[in-house]
C-alpha cells in the first residue's frame, strides 16, 4: 500500500510536466538547409592578345581570324626546341614580320593593320605554317 501512494504522487508529477512543455512548432524545421541549385559559371576571360601557340613543331591554331588592328601573340612552349614566326612561305619570305629565334617560353607579338591572308612559317623547321587572316574593322555606325 506505501509502495501505491508513492508512485502516484511521481506519476502525477511528470504528467503536470509533459503537459507544461512547449508545443512542438506547426512547421517541422528541416535539419539541413535548402539546397541552393548549382549554375554553372564561366571563367574570366584572360584578356590580351589572340595568341598562337607553338608546340609539338606545330603553329596551334594553325588558322586564326582577327580584325584589322588586332595584335596576335606567338608563344614557343616547346621543351627544348627553338622556333620562328616568319611572315611568307619558306619559298618567298615576305619581310612582312619575323620574330627571329624564339628560345623556349620566349614570345612575339606582330599588329595586323592591313587586311588580307598572311602566310607564315618557321624558318628552322619549315614544314611548321600558318595563316593569319585580317578582316576589315566592323563599320562603327556613326558616319553621319
């Protein structure tokens, strides 16, 4: 009978307090937040010149387009071997442009001012052309 009136008094006890607790919120919270979709983002475009490289004995592109004005950049990135960017084929250099020997991680930088198609080639090793390609500046609109 003692062991009754004991547990009563504790059971009422925490029935008072399960009844005092907060409500739960009406809305469960999420454990984890909301995913945010992922989009894609495109690098910054490194500016400078349109640049050709020279790598494996080839120009690469071996063919660019660019408008009058523009300066394209040759880079040698061989390992060992040196290169040149002679304007012309090897039959009939043209003196336009010639970079003399480019070393390895050496650079040279020619501006197109005159439209037209200029052929060019490694003096060292010539089976190495190329082809730049100038087009005309786009009219700017504001011949009145």
């Amino acid at each position: 009978m003692f062991r009754r009136l004991w547990i009563s008094p504790v059971l009422l006890f925490l029935g008072i307090t399960a009844c005092a607790a907060p409500a739960a919120p009406a809305t469960p919270t999420p454990l984890s937040p909301t995913p945010t979709p992922m989009r894609a983002v495109s690098p910054t475009p490194v500016s400078g010149p349109p640049q050709v490289i020279l790598k494996n004995f080839t120009f690469r592109p071996a063919e660019l387009e660019v408008t009058v004005g523009t300066t394209v950049e040759w880079i040698n990135q061989e390992e060992s071997a040196s290169h040149t960017v002679t304007s012309g084929t090897p039959d009939h250099p043209s003196g336009v442009f010639d970079s003399g020997r480019l070393r390895p991680g050496d650079s040279f930088r020619f501006t197109f001012n005159q439209p037209g198609t200029y052929e060019y080639f490694c003096s060292i090793h010539p089976r190495m052309r190329g082809r730049i390609i100038v087009k005309p500046a786009p009219a700017s609109g504001s011949d009145y």
